[in-house]
C-alpha cells in the first residue's frame, strides 16, 4: 500500500510542474503583461510610460527567467517565474491586481463553496444511484421507459432554467427561501437549500442515466447469474453485487467534482450571491484581474491532481486486485 502512495505521488509531481509551466506560458508568454498593462489602462492609445508604469506598480517589471540586473541568486529569483508562478507551488499566492490578498480571500471563500458543494454532492449520490437502481430493478417495465424519458427531458433543459425556476418559484412565488445572498453560522442553512436543491435536481437526468447504464452492464455479467443460480434475491442482486461492482466507476466519476468542492460552482454561486470561489473566480475574470485568475487555475489543478490520488487509493478499498497490485 504504501509503495502504490508513493508511486502515484511521484506521478502527480511532474503533471503538477507542466500545468505550471503551461499556465506560466499562457499569462506571460503568449499573453504578455504589456498586453495586461493596455488592457486594464483601457485605452487604445495609451502611451509606453503609463504602460511601464502600470507594470512596476504590480511586479509584472521583471524579467521572464533571468534578472541580469540584479546580482547572485537574485538574476534567477528576481523574475517573473519565481516571483508569480514557483512561489505557487509553496500556496503562496501574493496580491490581486487591486492590492488584496488573494490567499486570505480563498480562506474565507472556500467555506461557503464547500457549504454548497459538499450537500449537494452527497445527496446527489444518493438521489442518483437510489433512482438508477430503481430503474434497473424495474427494468424492461413501463416504470424504467417512464424514468428514462423523465432523464432525457431533463438533460434536455438548461441549468439555467432550474436556477431562474427555482428563485420565482420557492423564493419569489411562494416565498419559502431567500432569492440570493449568504450569511455565516446556523443562518446560512436559509440561503443554501435552493441552491443546493437546484444542483441536484439539474443533475438528475444525466447522472442517473449514467449509472443506469453501468448497473445493466454489470446485469449481464456472469457473477450475477451465479448469484441468481444460488436462489438470492433480485434485490440481492442488485444492491450488494452489481452495486458493489459498480463503484471504481462511480469513484471516477466522483474525482471531477472533487475540485468543485473547494472552487465552488461559477453559475450557482454567482445567480444566488454566495461569497465564494466560484463567484471569486467570475468577478476576477470579469474585472481582468489575472493574478485571482492564475491562481485559481493552479488551485484547480492542484486539487483535480489531489482527487485522482485519493481516487486511485479508493479502489483498493472496492477492489482487491489493485491491492494485490
């Protein structure tokens, strides 16, 4: 166990170094700060000063890897690589274009984006498989053709339509919860049910027919049929067999949403006015704040890399043979 840890951190390093490398070459190379600087001055004709001036008042002054002004270890750390793109591999992640911190903004908004994520993502586990199961019990029925169409339309929909449904409906129509906004403690379970009831109802239609399909795969294959020779019930069947079968799928599927726990959700966060990464993240990219930008980016990175870890040590919980591995 511990040499398969070791082997997948040791994997994670490099992929972790070439995001890092590629986000450099995107902000500072392909989109260059004198094209920061023209874009945030917002004039067409602004002239070389106001430019130069605008890149020593954010540190976008230096040099891209070698600083040959400065002296000693200086020349290699007194530039841009070091100075916004190595220092983010120690979370150190410096000042928004307007002056804030961006590390203590992350720490204060990650927790109503887990606030959101985490019950969303738990209860639409739930939901989904207990409906994906049901279909597959009833397979062939008039119930499972009823459930797949029901799926169909709402893959159908918009995630749009669920959150503008929702706010006139619960909030605005029969005034149940509050349209938008957050606050801390106990107060904030008011503001997070419509939110979190949108997210897992949009997902419902493609979840569901997503382990709906891995369920009737596994119907098919033969420990299924011994287990219906020794007399077990259907039931049986599926919700201890197939079920327990069917879950290094279901794992993987889980990693994409991993990140999504810390870094919020873009649409939701921002229709209802929650205070966190996701919002954070459109603000940024709305105002062109490309430090919160590039921050996020590596974060993002940094916790998918930290899901398919944590994945990969799931399956030796639901599978041996990656054990014996």
């Amino acid at each position: 166990m511990t040499a398969y840890i070791v082997r997948r951190l040791l994997y994670a390093i490099p992929i972790l170094i070439g995001v890092n490398l590629i986000t450099f070459a995107l902000f500072f190379i392909v989109n260059t700060p004198d094209d920061m600087a023209r874009i945030h001055l917002g004039a067409k004709h602004v002239t070389a000063e106001a430019i130069e001036r605008w890149k020593r008042e954010h540190g976008y002054d230096k040099p891209l890897f070698y600083n040959g002004e400065a002296a000693g270890v200086a020349r290699l750390t007194d530039t841009l690589f070091v100075q916004k793109s190595l220092r983010l591999f120690v979370f150190d992640f410096g000042q928004a274009d307007d002056g804030r911190d961006i590390g203590r903004e992350i720490r204060e908004r990650m927790w109503p984006s887990l606030a959101i994520a985490l019950p969303t993502l738990l209860t639409g586990l739930a939901v989904y498989i207990s409906f994906a199961l049901l279909l597959v019990f009833f397979r062939a029925t008039y119930l499972d053709l009823a459930g797949v169409v029901l799926c169909v339309v709402l893959m159908s929909i918009s995630g749009l339509f669920y959150v503008i449904g929702g706010q006139y409906l619960l909030g605005k129509l029969w005034n149940l919860v509050p349209i938008s906004g957050y606050q801390p403690g106990l107060d904030a379970v008011k503001f997070l049910v419509l939110p979190v009831l949108v997210g897992v109802v949009s997902g419902i239609g493609e979840s569901t027919r997503f382990y709906r399909t891995l369920f009737l795969e596994e119907m098919h294959k033969d420990y299924v049929r011994t287990a219906r020779a020794k007399g077990l019930a259907e039931s049986v069947v599926l919700f201890r067999h197939v079920l327990g079968n069917a879950m290094i799928p279901i794992l993987t599927g889980v990693v994409v949403v991993i990140p999504r726990l810390f870094l919020g959700s873009l649409i939701v966060e921002s229709f209802f006015g929650i205070p966190g990464l996701g919002s954070y993240t459109i603000d940024a990219i709305a105002a062109q704040d490309f430090a919160i930008v590039r921050a996020m980016v590596f974060l993002g990175s940094v916790l998918y890399i930290l899901g398919l870890l944590l994945t990969d040590l799931s399956y030796t919980l639901v599978d041996p043979r990656v054990r014996l591995e």
